[in-house]
C-alpha cells in the first residue's frame, strides 16, 4: 500500500516517481485505491489554485486545448510549453481522449509527439487515461491537475480533440478554452462542431506559413467578423482570433501574451474566482452522477430488470419514461 505522507511529500517536492505514483493512484478505479486518492486530493488541494484566499492560492493558469485532428495541436503544445518553461514556467499537460476509452489507447498527450517538451525537465506530459466511462477520463483528468498544480506546475494545458462532449467538459474544468483551426477550409468542413466555438476564449487559425500566410488571415478576419455577430462566452473579453505557425513559433508569443491579459481581465474583475467556483461546482455534480451511475449499475435489483426492460424498450413495448420509473423504483426497493 502506498505511504500517503511519504507521497504527499514527494509530490509537494516534484519528485517525478511520486508524481507518477500520485496520478497512477488517482486513475485506479478499485475502491481501495479511490479512497487513499480521496485523502491524497484533500492533502493536496490547499496547494493548488482552489483555495479561496488569495495569498494562498498558487497563480495556476489552466487552458484547455481543442481543435480537429491534424490541426497541429500537438505541435502547438510543444512550441507553446518550450517557450513557457523557457520563461521560468513549469508546464504540465493533460489529456482528455474519450476515444481512448474504446480504442485502450490514446492518440493525445503521447510524449512521442512532443518531442522537446518530452525531455524538458519543467515539463509534464500524462496521456490521457484509458479506461473507465468519459466521465471517469475527465474525473481522473480534474484530479490530476491537483497532483500537478500541487507539485508546482504553474501553466496546465489540458488536450482534448474537436469532436462531442469532450470538448464542452475540458471548458468546464479550465480557466481559458483556445481552438485551434485551419486557414482556408469553413467550420463545417474542418469538422468543428456547433457551440464549440461559442466556447472559445482565444481562437488559433494554426498553419500560416509556407504559402498558407494570406489564407490564414483571410480565416482571422472572418472569424473576428462572425464573432462580432455574436454573444462574447464571458463579459468584458472579445475572443482575439490569432494567425500562427506552430512549426515555426510565429505568433506563439502573441498567444502567449493575450493569454496573459485574459488572466489579468479576469482576475481583477472577479470572473476567474466565479469560472473557479463554478469548476467546483461542476466537478461535485460530475462525481454525483457518475457515483449514482455506478451504483445503479452495481445495484442487483437493477441489475435483473435491466435485459428484459431494454428489450421492451427497443421494442417499443414499454416507454423509456416508465422504463426510467421502473429501474429508480428497484434502485429505491
Ligand atoms: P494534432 O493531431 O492536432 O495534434 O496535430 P499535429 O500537431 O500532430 O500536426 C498534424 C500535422 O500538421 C503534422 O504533420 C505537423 O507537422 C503539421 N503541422 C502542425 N503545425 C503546423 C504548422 O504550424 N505549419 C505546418 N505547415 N504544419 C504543421
């Protein structure tokens, strides 16, 4: 059994064998191991962004990451890191891959397509975890930020591709959501969901380089002209939008420093105290339902009803509202 003070003091000191121990730890499912990472959390919490006071709080930065594959997200992310851990930041990024569910792998976060921020000593790199519902990907996702802002990581780039819900659960565990495009082609064909974009805070046209350059631009005045169209996703803030070339590092300070002026907006109008609140919030709710799921799954009485009552179901002899009824009255028993 692992020795929790031995651990919280490992990773309180960034001792990557502790670190890796600590997220292995929080990514376990067996109910032992979740009630030692529920101790670990609560130790670890006060040494995070969470807590209230502000002289106590540390100055994390959390940004999530999305954007189709192929744009060059992981090329971003290691041209973005290696500037910040050149700057005295120390990074660490995450990856929330609900493929990786089905598949048993992940095709983010892997530290092969990182390459420098991969032996960059400032640097972190966790792949998204591979098993469990979505939920439990982007549970052990909040809960691995804990470890990594606790263990002095002060930027925390969490990955996620642009395609369902994934996108809309990264935003709501970070405090700034950047997508990242391509010049030339329209949303649709780019394959970005509606309404991801309306959760966009900075957006990246990625790729302007090698003759792309004017296209590239041509895709940031659109984007600022539809934005104009439409309703900021916070007050006080327009979305800049942002040509860059992440083979290249151009415009990666740019998006570096209007990163830094969202940080600056936000803190001293309060929003960021209220997106952190709200992060809490949501991650109480998000144990809730997935708690309440396991153990409707878990439960024997649901269990029976539940071969012949999908079956009804599909059949179209039972409704899902009375089939719904059904499986909470055997739950409550
Ligand atoms: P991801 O799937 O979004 O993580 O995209 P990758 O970072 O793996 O990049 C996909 C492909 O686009 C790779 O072949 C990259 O070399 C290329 N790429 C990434 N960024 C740029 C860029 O700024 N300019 C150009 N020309 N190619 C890029």
């Amino acid at each position: 059994m692992i020795d929790l003070d031995a651990c919280v003091e490992g990773v309180l000191a960034c001792d990557r064998i502790w670190l890796g121990r600590a997220v292995t730890l929080v990514e376990s499912t067996r109910a032992g191991d979740r009630e030692l990472a529920g101790e670990l959390l609560g130790r670890l919490l006060a040494h995070t962004g969470n807590i209230k006071e502000a002289k106590e709080a540390k100055d994390v930065k959390r940004v999530g990451i999305t954007g189709v594959p192929g744009v060059g997200k992981s090329t971003f992310i290691d041209t973005l890191g290696t500037h910040l851990t050149g700057k005295g930041h120390r990074v660490a990024v995450l990856a929330v891959d609900p493929s990786s569910v089905v598949s048993g792998g992940s095709i983010l976060g892997d530290r092969t397509r990182m390459p420098n921020l991969a032996v960059d000593d400032a640097a972190y790199i966790r792949p998204s975890p591979s098993s469990g519902l979505l939920g439990g990907v982007t549970r052990t996702t909040r809960e691995t930020m804990v470890v990594v802002e606790a263990a002095g990581f002060d930027v925390v780039l969490v990955e996620t591709v642009g395609a369902g819900q994934s996108e809309t659960a990264v935003a709501g565990m970070v405090d700034l959501f950047l997508v990242m495009m391509l010049p030339g082609a329209g949303d649709e064909l780019q394959g970005i969901k509606k309404g991801v974009l309306e959760l966009a805070d900075i957006l990246v046209v990625n790729k302007a380089d090698g003759g792309n350059e004017i296209a590239a631009q041509r895709a940031v005045r659109d984007h600022r002209a539809a934005l104009a169209l439409t309703a900021p996703a916070q007050p006080n803030w327009v979305p800049p939008v942002l040509a860059v070339s992440a083979i290249e590092g151009t415009g990666i300070d740019q998006v570096w420093r209007h990163i830094q002026d969202y940080f600056g907006q936000a803190t001293a109008s309060g929003q960021l105290a209220g997106r952190r609140a709200d992060q809490q919030v949501r991650w109480m709710w998000a144990m809730v339902h997935d708690r309440l799921q396991d153990r409707l799954q878990k439960s024997p009485a649901v269990a029976n009803l539940m071969p012949s009552l999908e079956q009804e179901v599909a059949a179209g002899r039972t409704t899902p509202a009375t089939a719904c009824d059904r499986i909470f009255a055997a739950f409550d028993g």
